[in-house]
C-alpha cells in the first residue's frame, strides 16, 4: 500500500491543489468528488480547510488527492491510478461523528448514492443576445443580494465574494447577473473552468424568488 503524506495548505497555498484537480478534470463529466470550482467556491471562507494528499515515497509536493469536509461529506478527488485503498484507510481519521459521507472514495462498507443531481452539457459558442452582465466590483454586491435571496440559509456576504476572488481559485471564475430592464438584480450564475478541454462547471446560479 502507498505511504501518504497529508497536508493542510492555508487558502493562499492551495494553487498546487487547484492546478492538479484541473489536470485530473475530464473533459465530459467532473471527475471524482471534487471539481476545481467546488474547491474555488470553498474558499471564500478565510479559514478553508483543504487537505491534500502526497505520496510520501515520490515527490512529497506533487499531489495524489485533493478534499475538503463539505458539512458532514468528505469530497475528495484523486490522480487517475493513484492508490485509492490507501487513500480510503487514511480519509477514515477525517471522519468524525455525523461525518458519514465520502464522495470521491471507496470507503470500505458504504455504498455509493445512486441519484445523480448533475447534468452534463456539450457547449458550442456562438452569439446570444442576453442581459447578463459580468460581475465586477462595483456589481459584487448584486451578485451577493442574488445569493442570499435565491439560497435560504445562504451565509454568503460582500467580504467572502473579496475573499473568493483573491484566492487561487478566482482567477477560475466567471460570473453574470442578470438584471430586469429597470436595472434591478433578478439572476446570477458562477462558472468554474478547468483548463481547455475540460469540464466546466456552473455553480451556483440562482434567481431572486420575486422573479
């Protein structure tokens, strides 16, 4: 069984995580547990903790797996031939009581959630004629009242979209509002690449209820 060595990076180090969950996304459907925008969206929070796991007998700072505790799931994405029995045995001290949930892993005894909530999309560009605008600075508070009224329970804030955007998974994202023809903020939707070629991912878009 491989020797894993696990690693918490602060936010402001997970580039070396980002880069290798793009290298490992494939280019028809999200691979494993975690896309690189699930890991972009997490870290708006200043405290994300992400764990990234390095095979200890090769180079220790090239990832194996990358995870994070989403609530009470474990969502995890690992290299394509990596050891996933030894990474399973491992992620099992990262669960604790009412952490009952691996995403990514084959964790001995669980079985894996049958219903897929995810669609995925062929895309060729071509012109639109929408409203949508890009989110910038001056719109982020927008997008943040978008947020919170299409999410009951959303915790997002103007400070936490700062903190999103200035981490190593910004430069990821892509968002548009939509705003009705008086100017008023109605929708608002985030788009995650993952390099060329790769499978994207568009989370999260909401509509404000009144519309």
């Amino acid at each position: 069984m491989t020797s894993l060595v696990r690693h918490r990076p602060a936010p402001a180090e997970t580039g070396p995580a980002l880069r290798a969950l793009c290298e490992w996304t494939p280019p028809d459907t999200p691979g494993g547990g975690l896309h690189p925008g699930d890991l972009g969206w997490y870290l708006r929070y200043d405290d994300a903790a992400v764990v990234l796991w390095a095979d200890a007998d090769a180079d220790p700072a090239a990832p194996v797996a990358v995870g994070f505790l989403d609530g009470p799931v474990l969502r995890v994405t690992a290299a394509p031939r990596a050891d996933l029995a030894a990474l399973s045995a491992d992620a099992e001290d990262l669960l604790g009581p009412g952490q009952d949930w691996c995403d990514g892993l084959p964790m001995p005894g669980w079985a894996p959630e049958r219903e897929e909530s995810w669609s995925v999309m062929s895309w060729t560009p071509r012109p639109v004629s929408s409203r949508a605008e890009p989110v910038d600075a001056d719109a982020a508070a927008d997008r943040v009242l978008v947020q919170r009224s299409a999410f009951t329970g959303s915790t997002f804030t103007l400070e936490r979209w700062r903190t999103m955007k200035r981490s190593p998974g910004g430069g990821l994202a892509v968002e548009a509002l939509v705003r009705t023809p008086d100017g008023e903020p109605a929708a608002a939707a985030t788009g995650w690449f993952a390099g060329v070629n790769r499978c994207g991912l568009l989370e999260p878009v909401g509509t404000r209820p009144e519309h």
